[in-house]
C-alpha cells in the first residue's frame, strides 16, 4: 500500500457563488461544476435523497477545493459560523503566496476580515483571514 498524493479537501457551504468568488479572488481557479444526485452518491456519503452541486477549485499547483452545496438533504451547522481556531475539526486551509501583504490587501477589498498577523522568526511571514461563512484561510510566506 503506497499513499500516492491529496486529491482534495471538501468544504461544504451554503452560499457556492460567494465561495468560489472568495477562492477564484485568493487565485484558485475553477475547473468544473456539475450537480450530483441518486443512490449511488447517497450509498457512498452515507446519505438519502442526495443533490448537491460540486464546484473543483484548483491552485496553480494542482491541489484540490471541492465546494459542495447540498439542496437535499440541508446541510448541518455544528457550532457557530465564526467559530474559533481552536474548535475541534478542520478549522483552516493554509496556502503559501507572494507577497503577503497585497495578498491580504486583495482579500479583505473582497470581503475577508484580518484575524491576526505573525512574524516567524526570520522564515515566514503569516495572516489568518476569514472568508465567507467563517472559513479561515492562512497565508504564509517564506522569507529570504
């Protein structure tokens, strides 16, 4: 047995044009979309009466954001939408850029909100941003 790569995370969301908007604005570029339904997608996710639509997003280098908007049935909330970095679970996605700071800038012109920022000794530099329904997003970039 041999773990090849990350093919992808999924996040599942409520609002899918605000989502893909948010990582289309961070650089990801979308590389389809359809709409899913029927057993055979209920009997691998463990649900009835599915229909979702799924967006792929993908960084330039090939990584994976599957955007998932569920019609039936509704999704779940757990916890608050904002809730913070140390809750249980996935909490952030972290994606190395250049130039930090115009990143940010780009970002928080389109919506985000600046959680903090952060000088790691003198290898990063790194923000933590909050995206559309309370995604956090990290920045990092390598120094020197």
């Amino acid at each position: 047995m041999k773990l090849r790569r990350m093919d992808n995370i999924l996040i599942v969301v409520d609002d899918l044009e605000a989502m893909k908007s948010f990582f289309t604005e961070l650089g990801l570029e979308l590389e389809g979309q359809t709409t899913v339904e029927g057993p055979a997608i209920g009997s691998l996710i463990g649900l009835k009466d599915v229909r979702a639509t799924l967006a792929m997003m993908r960084t330039p280098d090939g990584q994976g954001i599957e955007l998932d908007k569920f019609h039936t049935p509704d999704a779940v909330r757990f916890g608050p939408v904002d809730a913070p970095v140390n809750v249980l679970g996935l909490r952030r996605i972290m994606f190395s850029v250049e130039d930090i700071d115009a990143v940010v800038a780009h970002m928080l012109s389109h919506g985000a909100e600046l959680i903090g920022q952060m000088k790691y000794e003198n290898s990063y530099r790194l923000a933590y941003i909050r995206g559309p329904e309370g995604i956090i997003v990290g920045l990092a970039e390598q120094l020197g």
